[in-house]
C-alpha cells in the first residue's frame, strides 16, 4: 500500500488546487489556470447555515470579503405582514419577531451575542449585499442567509423526544421510510462515528447498546451488531465503532421506545439506514500532521483570526459565577488520515482518531471573578474522545463550480467531534471534568509556503460547578507540519474521588453514584457486574444498574432505587484510559488503594408524623396568611405581628424547587393539567389573580424534593401561582402530596408538627416573573442531617451529627421556676434547605469587625438568603417550680424546633461571601434574623397545671461566618458557624404566676454544613 503525507500531494501548489486534485503522486503541466475574478461577499459564517445544537451564548460571526459598514449593519428591522424582512442584518425569529442584536463591525467581520436566544427554537439570519455597499451576488435579496436550530438543554413536557440530526445532517437523509430523501451535505465515511442528535435531553441510563440502542451490518436478512463504545450525554448519543465500517455495506440504526426522556416519555421508534464511503479507493493512506499554529508560549502568540478578528489559540470564558476568564491552547500535535482527494469531486473528508488531546492552561477561579475560590484546575486537556471526522470543500456561500480564492471564496472546513474536559489539580478536576458532545466547529483553510493552515470556530457551552453554563468561545488554529511528532500518553490513570466516599453513611437512595478518574476512560465493553460491580453487603447479591460517563465521570445508576439502611460495595476491574494504560490502584485514591468503595444508605424510620416543607423557590415553605398590597403574607400559626414576606419574583430563566424533610412518595407528586387540578399545580394567573391556564413544564421529582422545569421559561411581568395540595385530613387522599409512610403533607408545622397535624390546607404561594439576569441559584442543603426521618426527634438508629446542630446551655432561671438544666443530649440537630441566590460582585460596603475579620481584596460577592425554615430536633428539660411548694417538672420535650427566616424590615436576608486576610478560602458571612418556634411543647404541672409558654414567633439573630470549599467529588460546601452567642428567655406562666428559663446558644455552638447539589446524576 502506498504512503503518502498530505502535504507532499500539494506542497507549492495555490489554495485553489487542493480541492481539483486528481490524485497523489501525479504530474501535470501546461499553462497556469487563472480563475475568473468573483464578486465580493460573504465569506465565512458561524454558524452555518442550517446547523443544529446551537447554544444560547453563541457568539456570531459573518465574516465578508471587504470592510463591513457599521452604519449599514445598524438600520433597522422590521417584517411585514407578507414576511418580508426589511433591513441589512437582522435576527428573526417565531413569529416573524425582530430579535433585538447589536453587531458590531471590525473591518471585514460583524459579530454579535445576544440574551434574546430561546432554547429549541429556529431563527434566521438576514444579511443583505448593502452591509458591504452592494455588488455581492452571494449574499440573498430576500432569503436568510444563516437558518439555525438552538439546543433544548431543559426537558420538553408532554412531547415525544425525536431525532434531528444525524452526524449534523437532516435526520431525513437516512430515512427508510421517505420516496426521494434528500441529499446529504457530506457523505458517511467508513471511518465516520454515529452522532445522534434529540430534541430534548434523555434519560441517559436508558440508552443501551443491543436493545434501546441498535446499530448493525446489514447481509440480506442477517445483522451483525457493531461492536464500539458508546456517550450519551443530555440529548446526544455517539457511538464510535471499534473498527472502521465496510464501505459499500448497507448498515441499520435502531432507536427504540426504550430510550426516554427526562419526563419518561419514550421515542417512538425509527430505523434509519446509511451506506459508508470508501475513503481509501486510491489504497494510499495519506496522513498529516498538525501543530497548533502560534500556541501559548511560543514566539508571536497571539495571532489574529482572519474569521473573527479574535486572538488564535486562546478561549475566552465569561459567567457571573467566576467572571472572564482566558485560557489559552499550548502546543500540541495531531495526526490526520485524509480520503483519497481524487475520489469526491473536490471534497477531501478526513478523520483524527480519539485518544489525542488538546493541552490547555488553567484557571485560577475567582468567584464572581474577583474573590478568590481557592481553587485552581491546573493545566486543563481536552481530549477528543471519539473519532474527529472532518471535511474540506469548496466554500458553501459560493457555487459549487466556483474555484477557491483565499480571499473571496477560501477553503471551507467542518469538524464536528466530541470532547471531555479534565485537568491536572484532583480538586479543580472534580469540579471541571465533563462531556462536551458533537462539537460542530466550521472555518476556512488556505495554503502559504506549502504549509496549509485551518482556523475553525465554535462555542463551547460548559458546565460551571453545577450551577450554571457558560460560554467558552474558541478559535482553534493549526497547520501542517512533517517534521512533528504527536506526544504518546504513558500515563497510567487513577481514581480520585466517589460519591459517595468510601466509608461514608446516610447515601441517598435515589441519588447516581459516581467515580472520578484522573483523565477519560475508554468505556468500550465496560458493562455493568463486569469491570464494575456493584453489591449489596448486606443481603449479599449483585445489584442491577446501568452506567453512563460524563468527562472523566464514570455514573452509576441503579436500576431501582437503593434500600434504606444497607451496606453497599463498589468493586473496580479491569479498566484503561484511551490509550489502553490500566488502572493503578494506590493507597491516596478514593478506594484507598483496595479498588473497592463501600457506604451505607440513609435510614428513615417508618414515622406517622406528616412531612413538610423546608423551602420553595420562590415562595415561602408554609400556608401564608396577612396578604396585603406590598406583602405575599406571614406563616399560619405564627404571632399576628410577626413581619411578612415581601413579594415574591423569580427571574425568567429560573426553575421551581421544593424541598421536604421526610422521603416523599413520588407517585403523589403530579402535576396539574388544568387549573385547580393535581396535587403540584403551577398556574399563570390574570390581573384579578384568576387562573387562565398551566404552564407548560416538566416536574423532575427526587426522594426529599422536585424541580419545575418550565417549557420556555417565565414570561416577565406574569403573576404565576404554586400550590401545593395537602388535603383536609391526616388520611393520604388522591391528588395529595404524601410521604413514603402515606402520611400527607403538613402545610402548617407552626400549628404543629407531630401525629395527627398533618393535612389542613394547601401551601399556596404568589409570585412574579422578573427579567433574566446574571444572579446564579444555588440550593444548599444541610447535610449530613441526624433527623432521616424528619419527625422532630433523634430516633434511635438516627446517627448525631454535630455538622448541622446547635448546642444549648442553660444559664439562668426566674420567677416561679428555680432550677432547670439539659436532660441527656444538650444539641439540636438541625436539617432543611437553605437555598441562596449569588449576585455580581460589588464593592466592598461590609465592615468586617461585625465578624471578627480583616476583609482583603476591593469586592463583596451578595448572596440573597431565600425564606426557608431550619427544623431541629426536640431537646429535654427537667425543671423546679415553686409555687408555695417545690416542684419537679421533668422530662419536658421541645419538641420540633422550627427556624423561619424572617425579612427583618422588609429587607430581604442578604448576607456576603468576600476575602479574608490570610485566610485561603473565601468566607462566607450573614446576619440571619429567625423567628424560633416550639408548637409541641407541652408543660403540665402534675398533669393537672398546665404552664403556658411564649416559645412562638421568638426573634433570635445569628452572626454566622465560615468558608466556603468544594469538596472532593465537585459540590460546594459552606460551613458557617454561629460567632456570638444566641439569648433565648423562655417567659412561662402558671396560676398567673410568672418564670423564666434562660437558654444560650454559646459562641461558635451553631454550627451549619450547607452542601450543594452533586454536581453529576440525578438527586
């Protein structure tokens, strides 16, 4: 077989000759070919026209032939009642809606970001031939230039997922069902990797190769399963085959209804059918090989884009969450294989084979980009994991006869691949490793010097410490280069982390187990109970389950939800990275050197106290009552003159989340579908607060919570309403809220929290959509919790976790009552939500005497408490009264401890997360002020007297402080803890005589561990 190096096929040929080869090794002659002179005009554009899975935070591109004009490009748009658009570039969107954009021009190019983008939706792109003063003839009269279809991240309700594209191309190319499908942009190459595309994200544990998942060699009437690994992650499937496809092989796809979607709803099933190329008919492997051009570190770093005016080899990364970041690409080399040139008409397909990887610097995270996380990722790789398959052609903005002109009508390049992200620091990896699947990324190529150079472009969209996506803009630079040879990876991977950790208690049942590794792992025939096992210690068996990989991740999700109060195993075999290095084990990892992770599951005791509300976003966790014109109301139960919430908003982009202290039974959490009906009911509401339909949405339900996802976000300025439905008794109706004890939920705990006070009422709650911003959600739980069984009590088999607890101490006592102290255990042991919103930096107005700091740094990060309530476990007094005699009253229980935040002074509970001088990480710090409530507190004198208490609606303020870290497996932990101590005076009264018990939650005794979502899985 002949071989031969790219370059040395057109090596001192012009850029227009590339794509009229005949073939390697040929000779010519005769007279040079002159092109004829083109007309300027549009040159390059990103996205391409027709492209799919194109994120919000795209940045667009259209790049031109001459000098764009500004003025031209800012005239107006409009579109009459015919369709017709009106002005030089103008968005459109549904509707024939103008979407508001401000390009901005820089000689040849225009670019623009907008936040007007909705997800799954298709806009169009105008430009017309006066941007560039006229003359083009590449540029429509009247069509779009630029059609595109907008990634779906959320799940789509009451709708069927279905496929839109297949390897970037119309799903119809490949259908079997169609009389006359259309053509396809570019042909399937043996070589090719199968990149299915969906309408809305999947259940990705339901993807499996050989049932949900079929793609097979067809014979006649004989099929033979292709054997490859597999990623799925949110709507994308990619299936790269071990071994390159037969060419001229008719091969079958198969999507069953087994594959569903996030709301359970299930494809209906499609078989499609593709017919590989040849790419080696000339039987001469002809490989290249590239060097990023300009790289970080090397002499004239950076260079300009001639696409898009930005710096090469450089990523620019913005979120609200950590700020703007740029990071830059090092030198790396990769090899290419290219298609026989002479057999496509122009076109040179070629493919880089996974395993290779792209050298990154990394970050030094800063949160809001200003206050430092103490969290660095170290040098970050992106390293392709399928197949990369690419094509070079003639430019589509131009006839396919026309020749190639660098200027006018250069080389046009598409890549589309898939990466995980990882990074060198185990900490910063855990936070940053990820999948990011079918990046399509599209450029130009010209020829100088006999070295041919590509640009591509793409935006990246990245996850960002689970809390939020944000853009990464990319120009990837590279050139032929014979002499450089790609670095062989000898690095033998680890496992750095597991959730949950080995040794670890209280996992929840429902939530995904992961393992972090140290770099992508190459998942072909990796199955379950084989290189990964998964056992109940307990019971002894295997447990069924079903794995998916996210970046470096490796998630395990059993097929049913685990049992309480067990002892499980995660047992490691036999598993290698892309370049085929094994697995070492050693004493540092997260087995700790045995390759086996064992934890037990949460146990929540069978209970017949009902569940309740923790928090709600955005709402408040109990019945309100007290409405007003400025207020949304106060707690039922609470004191008349207990101060009210305000009104509640949520921003347009945010979902709903509610969290419960007890395991909920699923199966009661339905959604309305018509106002007034089912037991989770979200409403749009009129100006007279009347009900004129539901919102479309998916709920996501979780063992203590649910999510509310809606279908295109909140219409700003609509009052919308939450109801949660509890019933009017302490029997589980249909259409109720209920526990897995079949106890509904109690939507007043104020009015009590013990047997028999569930049903009542519903939780309602008001609240107004505002506009999209920069703030991020972040719902923090208090975890580990000690009250599994959220009944008010530290039950036996419950486990005390100090982490989250108050410690009391008596210190006084008055009137009638002459002796009291702590019976048995002096803490409360606290659980619930504590859901926070993050703002934009600002500067610093604090005073950090407040809380015994030095604050460094110019800035202040605002986090916005939301109205919660902190349930804490009941503590046991014995006490001495004397009323003309002495008299024990021993054994008197609290009861449930109830905490609402409360807005002191119609403020909302703002608190802050800044530097600290000397201290590594950042801190987080907050004046909370609390209304404290014991509603089944009972004092009865001889069981005959009975001794009224005010331990209801009782103002307490803590000074809390403490850093904010990320933990081992990615989450966010903020560990806060009470810096002065708390005063509470229990006024009691009997016979009208009146007492006091003085109670102290000493300094530093108020301890809290908020912990973020995991950051991979369902939870």
């Amino acid at each position: 077989m002949k071989q031969f190096s790219f370059l040395q096929c057109v090596s001192g040929l012009t850029a227009a000759t590339v794509l009229v080869l005949s073939g390697c090794g040929g000779g010519g002659g005769g007279d040079p070919y002159v092109p004829p002179s083109l007309s300027d005009g549009v040159i390059f554009t990103y996205p391409i026209d027709g492209q799919t899975d194109v994120h919000l935070g795209t940045r667009f591109y259209v790049t031109f032939s001459k000098n764009a004009s500004q003025s031209a490009v800012d005239a107006a748009c409009s579109v009459d009642g015919s369709g017709n658009v009106t002005g030089n570039f103008c968005l459109i969107g549904p509707g024939d809606a103008v979407i508001s954009i401000a390009p901005s021009v820089s000689g040849k190019i225009v670019q623009f970001e907008t936040d007007q983008l909705q997800q799954g939706t298709r806009y169009e792109l105008y430009v017309r031939s006066a941007v560039i003063g006229g003359g083009s003839t590449n540029l429509p009269a009247s069509d779009p230039l630029v059609t595109f279809l907008t990634t779906q991240s959320d799940p789509v309700s009451g709708v069927a997922p279905t496929v839109t594209a297949i390897n970037g191309e119309d799903p119809d190319v490949y259908s079997t069902t169609l009389p006359s499908p259309p053509d396809a942009r570019y042909p399937m190459m043996d070589f090719s990797t199968m990149r299915v595309e969906f309408s809305e994200p999947l259940d990705e544990k339901t993807v499996q190769v050989g049932t949900s998942f079929e793609f097979v060699e067809v014979n006649g009437a004989t099929e033979t399963p292709v054997v490859g690994a597999m990623v799925v992650r949110k709507q994308h499937i990619s299936f790269d085959p071990d071994e390159d496809l037969t060419p001229g092989v008719t091969y079958r796809l198969r999507l069953g209804s087994g594959i569903v979607d996030l709301n359970g709803e299930a494809v209906n099933p499609v078989t499609y059918e593709m017919v590989p190329v040849n790419s080696n008919s000339c039987d001469c492997v002809i490989t290249q090989r590239f060097n990023t051009t300009a790289a970080y570190g090397e002499a004239g770093f950076p260079q300009t884009s001639r696409l898009t005016g930005r710096p090469l080899n450089a990523i620019d990364l913005y979120s609200p969450l950590i700020g703007s970041n740029d990071i830059n690409l090092r030198d790396i080399t990769l090899e290419a294989r290219l298609a026989d040139p002479s057999a496509f008409g122009g076109l040179i397909p070629f493919v880089i084979r996974k395993g290779v990887y792209l050298d990154i610097t990394g970050l030094d995270l800063r949160l809001g980009g200003e206050v430092p996380a103490n969290l660095q990722t170290g040098d970050i790789t992106a390293s392709f994991i399928t197949d990369v398959t690419g094509y070079m052609d003639r430019n589509p903005y131009r006839p396919y006869s026309t020749q190639v002109d660098d200027d006018k009508s250069p080389i046009f390049v598409y890549l589309i691949f898939d990466l995980a992200l990882t990074s060198a620091d185990p900490n910063g990896n855990a936070v940053l490793n990820q999948t990011i699947p079918h990046v399509q990324a599209t450029g130009t190529a010209y020829i100088e010097d006999g070295t041919l150079y590509i640009e591509s472009v793409r935006t990246l969209e990245m996850d960002l410490l689970g809390l939020d996506r944000a853009p990464a803009h990319l120009v990837l630079a590279i050139n032929s280069d014979l002499v450089s040879t790609p670095v062989e990876d000898t690095v033998a991977p680890t496992i750095t982390s597991a959730y949950p950790g080995d040794g670890s208690a209280d996992f929840p049942v429902r939530d995904e187990l992961s393992l972090i590794f140290s770099e992508p792992m190459d998942n072909a025939g990796v199955d379950p109970q084989d290189e990964i096992v998964l056992t109940n210690v307990t019971d002894g068996g295997q447990v069924a389950f079903q794995i998916t990989w996210d970046g470096s991740t490796m998630l395990l999700q059993p097929d049913s939800p685990l049992a309480y109060n067990k002892t499980y195993q995660i047992t490691l075999g036999a598993l290698t990275d892309l370049a085929n290095n094994a697995l070492v084990l050693d004493g540092a990892d997260a087995t700790g050197g045995d390759g086996a992770i064992q934890f037990s599951t949460e146990n929540p005791t069978a209970t017949t106290v009902g569940p309740v509300v923790s928090s709600i976003h955005s709402g408040a966790a109990c019945t309100l009552t007290g409405a007003d014109a400025s207020f949304a109301g106060r707690c039922s139960g609470g004191l008349s003159g207990d101060e009210k919430y305000l009104p509640f908003t949520i921003p347009a982009d945010v979902r709903l989340e509610v969290s419960f202290s007890q395991p909920m039974d699923l199966s009661t959490l339905t959604l309305g579908s018509a106002c007034g009906s089912g037991a989770v009911r979200v409403e749009e509401l009129d100006g007279g607060g009347a009900c004129v339909g539901v919102v479309d949405g998916s709920l996501i339900a979780d063992t203590r919570s649910f999510k509310f996802v809606p279908r295109n976000g909140w219409v700003e300025g609509t009052d919308y309403r939450l109801t949660l439905v509890a019933g009017a008794n302490t029997s589980c109706g249909a259409g109720e809220i209920c526990s897995e004890n079949g106890i509904p939920l109690n939507p007043d705990p104020i009015n009590g929290g013990q047997s028999g006070d569930a049903g009542g009422g519903n939780i309602v709650n008001t609240f107004t959509a505002v506009a999209a911003n920069n703030d991020v959600f972040l719902p923090l739980k208090m975890q580990p919790f000690s009250d599994q069984n959220g009944n008010g009590y530290l039950d036996a088999g419950e486990t005390a976790h100090s982490e989250n607890s108050a410690g009391v101490a008596v210190t006084g006592v008055g009137g009638i009552v002459v002796g009291a102290l702590i019976d048995g255990d002096p803490n409360i042991y606290l659980s619930g939500s504590l859901p926070v919103t993050v703002g934009e930096p600002e500067p610093i107005t604090v005073d950090g005497l407040t809380w015994g700091m030095t604050i460094a740094g110019t800035s202040q990060i605002p986090v916005t408490v939301h109205p919660g309530i902190i349930y804490g476990t009941s503590i046991r007094l014995d006490t001495t009264a004397r009323v003309i005699v002495t008299i024990p009253i021993n054994n008197v229980d609290t009861g449930v401890s109830i905490l609402r935040l409360r807005q002191a002074g119609g403020e909302p509970v703002t608190g802050y997360i800044v530097e600290e001088e000397g201290v590594a990480e950042p801190q987080f710090i907050a004046q909370l002020d609390l209304y404290m409530d014991a509603p089944d507190m009972v004092i009865e004198v001889l069981g005959v007297i009975s001794v009224a208490h005010d331990l209801s609606s009782k103002p307490v303020q803590v000074t809390i402080k403490g850093p904010v870290e990320f933990l081992e497996d990615g989450r966010i932990l903020i560990t806060p803890e009470s810096l002065s101590p708390v005063d509470l005076i229990v006024n009691v009264s009997a016979l009208n005589l009146p007492g006091s018990i003085l109670l102290q939650i000493p300094s530093g005794a108020m301890k809290m561990s908020l912990i973020g979502n995991p950051l991979k899985g369902r939870q």
